[in-house]
C-alpha cells in the first residue's frame, strides 16, 4: 500500500454500449474535472489537456492534495516534468503535511527526488508530527536519496514533534547499516534521546513504553551487532540510559539477545548497571511466558549463550551480586511487567535457581540480605518477601515468572517450562544456602523462621534439609508458636482455580501432611527434642 492517502483511482466513467463509443469517451473526460483528478488517474495525457485548456496546475483536491503530490505517488517522472515546466508549487503540503518531496522520500525515489529538489523542493520542511525527508528516506535505507538530501541542505539532526526521533534513530530501527553509515559520515549525532513520556499514569493490564531511546538502545535491542559496533565507532556512549533507566545492554537482555549483551560487555558496558538483575530475571522465564496483555509470547532468540552464561561473564566482568535493584521496563510487549526491587542474588534465590546462587556465592553474595518496602514494589510472584532472607523465599522457589494476563493465557501446568534448562528444586537451593553458611533460624519481621515458612506452605523437602541444616524445631514465631504448632493450627488448604491459570498456584502438602512429616524429620534428626 502507498505511503500516501491510499485512495483507489477513480474508475473511468463507462457509457453503456448503445450510446457507442463517442459517448464512452465523453464519459470519461467528464470525471477529470483538474489537473489534480488526472494525476490521480496517474494519467499523463489527461494532465496534460488539462494543462494545454488552462487548468490551475497548483489547484488542490479537497484534502489538499495537488496533482505534482499525485505525480510523486505515482513516481511518475514525465508528469512530474510537465507539472513543473507547468508552474506546479513543489512545496505545497496536503491537509497531512505531506509534500512531494516527502512522498518521494517514503519510497527512496531518487529521481524524483532529485527533480524536486531541483525544482526548489525544501529539503528540510516536516509534516504535522514532523517527519522529514531525510527521515523518511533512511527508513528505505537506500544512502542514494538521502546523500540529495543531505547535499541540498538536510539537518541531520532534524527531530520528529511527536517522539523527538531522529532519521538516525530510523535508520537503525529498520537496520540499515549503509543508511547509519552515511548520517553519522553527516554528523548525526548517535546520543541524541527520543522523548521521554510524561504520561505517568499505568493500569494492571495495560501499559506503554516510557521512550528515551538512543539509536544504540535500538540497535542493541534488535540484535544488530554491525550497527552496533558503528555506532560505537561514531561516539555513541554506552552507559547512556533511557525513560526507565535501563542501558543498551539492560535492552539487549530483556529482549533475549544474551549474545549482544555480552558483546556489549566487551566494549565496555558498565557490569553494574543492572543487567545482572535481569539476567536472572530472564533465566527465571518459562516457554509460556506472555507479553502483557497476554496477546504474544515473547521474544526468544538464537543465542549462542545462555543467561546462565551471561551472569558468569557480568560477575567476572565485575557485577556486583549484591547491589540492590530497583527498576521497572514499560512497554506494551516486553518483559519484566513488574517493579524489581531486590539484589541479583535475592532474586536468583526467589527463582530456587541453585546455578545462579552458586556462582554469586562464589563472588561474594550475601546470604542475609533482606528487601526493604519500597514504594510501587508489589509482593514478589508468591508472597510478599519484604524482610524475608534469601532462605526462606528459596523455600517456595522454582515455579517460574507468572503469567501476564490476557486472552487464552492459561498455563496448562502447575510449573511452567522453563526456557532454560537448570536446578530449580527448591529443597537443593536450601541445601545450597544452609551449606554457604545462611542462618537458618533468622526470623522475618512477623516472627517467623524459614521452617516456620516452609511448614506453613507444606513444602516437604525444604523442610527435611533445613531441621538437617540446624533450624531450631523450638524456635517460636511471633505468636508463640513453634513451626509444628503452626501447622496443626492451619485448616485445610483450598486452591483457587484462577489463581493456578497464571501461576500462582499452591502445590504444598496439606497441613494435615506436613505435620505428621514434620514430627517424622524431627523425630530423625532431633530425637532427644520434647514433645510439642
């Protein structure tokens, strides 16, 4: 479809046949009533007896369109010529404020383009929302019909009114290297910032991307290392950040593109800047994970590594395991809908994500570090962890990133398939952690201890390795009550259906369970303990 008002032409008028042929043509020049109706038509001969009768050439149709922006939909060099030998105005913008120039341009058009220029076309005049030719012609990605723009006087820096974008910014979205090459050779500048959105204001299913993108940001988003790398040999900075705070490698993961995060890292993107976060965010993703609206899946790529690898690489690059995160990415389709708040380490023991917590133990991560409320945070995908310890979320770890919401999105499972292959058995990130050192008899600002949590939960295994690992069976919560007293205290335990749809099921043993398995663990391991 034409860039422009795609109207059909009108069709001729046809007489019926016992009028005869004199009557058929006289129907047909009765529908051309001006220059601009003929170049409509895309016909030549009619525009030009409308030129030889005296026709306006410049006379618009009603939306403002005039016969020379018609020629440039057509691309049509011999009535563009005629036109202008004609009179025709080339700047005239239609009600769009779209000219020829501009239309020429959306096709990479390089004749007509360089008649109209020729003609006196103003290279740099914008429509409406202020697109300009150089814009429209880098997203073609042809260099040919931007070089006569930029030659007759283009600003390469130009910014549309509506996303303050530049034809930079175009031309690396759409992935033209030839058409990036030529406009930083211009002296665009690659860390100018598209809008920031001032809107504020989101709602649980719907949502909008805050914008501040460099060209770089599109570029690392979209996978596309030779721009990158060109980008980077133009000046671009790195560590620049956009609406949400988030850099181009933090845009590269989140997107699923692993292999140019690393590749990023390389050239020298700050390993602290979140992205370790997210690298354990990404790993926590299951196969059925959704955009927002639940509409699409999201994106998953071929990459050569995997998020497991990019946490080594981020640690030894420097990432700190224990830099506390808080952050959000808006958009309509992409992941990572809610508000983090907690350090990598943390997160990856939310995820019961053994790999991960070993390789972060290794450098260092904190195995007593608790969440503070933080305003806008919500209660993490199975509860709200503020002041828990990395123990006592790894009890209830290893179900996956839930669902978005939407029409058809219902996980099948009570677990999701995850994306990437690991260890997420919660009991063995327990084993894990009492092993580094956790204390298993910290207490949350309700009182309660891991073996509280887990007995409450009905999560059997957790249980077995943390009264193994030292958890105190007497240690009594806020309420007085020791973890067994806890359980024998509950009613059964009634699931809800749409809860379960998008993952937030509950697949503990009943309490009635988990008290005669607890009296059994202790019984094994704390013989000598009185009886409760």
């Amino acid at each position: 479809m034409r860039a422009l008002d795609p109207r059909s032409p009108r069709p001729r008028v046809r007489a019926a046949v016992f009028l005869g042929l004199l009557s058929s043509l006289v129907g047909a020049q009765a529908a051309v009533t001006s220059v601009a109706t003929a170049a409509r038509g895309a016909d030549l001969g009619a525009v030009r007896a409308q030129l030889a009768a005296g026709a306006d050439v410049n006379l618009p149709e009603s939306d403002g369109t005039t016969a020379l922006l018609w020629a440039a939909y057509h691309s049509a060099p011999d009535m563009i010529s005629a036109l202008l030998k004609a009179g025709a105005d080339p700047n005239t913008a239609n009600q769009f404020g779209v000219t020829p120039l501009l239309q020429a341009s959306r096709y990479g058009d390089a004749a007509t383009i360089r008649i109209l220029l020729a003609a006196g076309a103003t290279p740099s005049r914008a429509e409406r929302d202020g697109e300009t030719p150089l814009m429209a012609a880098a997203r073609t990605g042809d260099p040919e019909p931007m070089q006569l723009l930029l030659d007759a006087g283009a600003d390469v820096n130009a910014v549309d009114a509506l996303q303050h974008e530049t034809a930079l910014m175009w031309a690396t979205a759409e992935g033209h290297a030839a058409a990036v090459d030529l406009l930083l050779k211009a002296g665009a500048d690659p860390n100018l910032k598209a809008r920031v959105s001032e809107l504020t204001k989101r709602s649980a299913r719907t949502d909008f991307p805050s914008g501040g993108f460099t060209a770089l940001m599109w570029a690392a988003r979209n996978g596309n290392d030779a721009i990158v790398h060109r980008l980077l040999d133009g000046g671009a900075d790195i560590k620049l950040t956009n609406g949400d705070g988030a850099t181009a490698m933090m845009l590269a993961i989140v997107n699923d593109r692993y292999d140019m995060a690393a590749a990023l890292l390389a050239l020298g993107a700050d390993a602290n800047d979140g992205s370790l976060y997210y690298a354990i965010e990404m790993r926590d993703a299951p196969t059925d994970w959704r955009a927002r609206d639940g509409s699409r899946l999201r994106a998953q790529h071929s990459n050569k590594l995997t998020a497991l690898d990019l946490v080594g690489r981020l640690l030894e690059a420097g990432a700190d395991p224990n830099k506390a995160f808080i952050g959000q990415m808006h958009s309509s389709s992409m992941c990572c809908d809610d508000k983090g708040s907690g350090t990598p380490f943390f997160r990856a023991a939310v995820a019961a994500d053994v790999e991960s917590m070993k390789l972060m133990i290794a450098h260092g991560a904190d195995l007593e570090w608790v969440p503070k409320p933080v305003e806008g945070v919500p209660a993490m995908p199975f509860g709200d962890n503020t002041g828990l310890t990395p123990l006592m979320v790894a009890v209830n770890g290893g179900k996956g990133l839930l669902m978005a919401g939407g029409p058809g999105d219902i996980r099948e499972g009570t677990i999701g398939v995850f994306r990437e292959p690991g260890n997420r058995t919660p009991a063995d990130a327990v084993k894990l952690l009492l092993a580094a050192g956790a204390n298993p008899n910290a207490k949350s600002p309700k009182g309660d201890s891991a073996l509280h949590i887990a007995a409450h939960d009905g999560r059997l295994e957790p249980i077995r390795e943390l009264v193994a690992g030292g958890a105190s069976v007497d240690l009594r919560n806020a309420k007085g009550l020791t973890a067994l007293q806890v359980v024998e205290k509950m009613q059964p335990r009634k699931l809800d259906p749409i809860a379960d749809m998008i993952g937030l099921f509950d697949d503990g043993a009943q309490p009635k369970e988990t008290a005669v398995f607890l009296r059994q663990v202790i019984a094994e391991h704390s013989p000598t303990a009185r009886k409760q």
